[in-house]
C-alpha cells in the first residue's frame, strides 16, 4: 500500500465516520425533540403548580387567621370564666356568712 493509497483510504474512513456520527445525531435530536404538544403540557403542568401554590398560601394565611381568633377568644373564655368563678367564691362566702347568721338568729330565738 504506498502513500497515496493510504490517504484516499484514511479520507474514506474519516468520511463514513463523519457521516456516522451526523446520522446518529440527527437521530438522537429527532427522538428527544420537545414537540408542541410536549411545550402545552409543561404550560399546562406550570399552570397548575403556579395555583397550587396560590391556593397553598391563601390557605396558610387562612390559618394563621382563624388560629389568632382562636387565641383570642380562649383568652375571652378564660377571662370570663375567672370572673364567673370570683363571683361564685364571693357567692358562696356570702351565702356562709348568711348561714351563720341565720343559725345565731335561730339560736337566739
């Protein structure tokens, strides 16, 4: 094999692996290409998580509203129910204090 043979035989071979390699590549990028449908899809998919998200957040905001109300009306409630309780304690010190006035007068009498 001389000179000139060798070269003719290496621009072959460089060519086919050119050729190749441009053949699979068009090949890859014609089986992975993102196709419209594809595109409306992912659209679609980002509108969703977008309200999502949205509806995730107003219903936090919702809770930490109503957990404050909570907070606030327990504290009415609990607030209530100590003066309920001062005014039975005062009730039944005063409802002893009667009876045993009552029971002096009936000793007396």
């Amino acid at each position: 094999m001389n000179r000139t043979e060798f070269v003719v035989v290496t621009v072959i071979v460089l060519t086919a692996a050119f050729a190749l390699g441009w053949f699979v590549n068009w090949l890859v990028h014609r089986f992975t290409r993102v196709t419209q449908a594809d595109l409306g899809e992912l659209e679609r998919m980002a509108q969703a998580l977008h309200e999502a998200e949205e509806t995730r957040d107003q219903a936090i905001a919702y809770i930490h509203q109503r957990e404050e109300e909570v907070t606030r009306e327990t504290a009415q409630l609990q607030a209530e129910l100590a003066a309920a309780m001062d005014g039975l304690r005062d009730a039944r010190h005063e409802n002893q204090i009667l009876s045993s006035e009552i029971d002096g007068l009936r000793a007396q009498g």
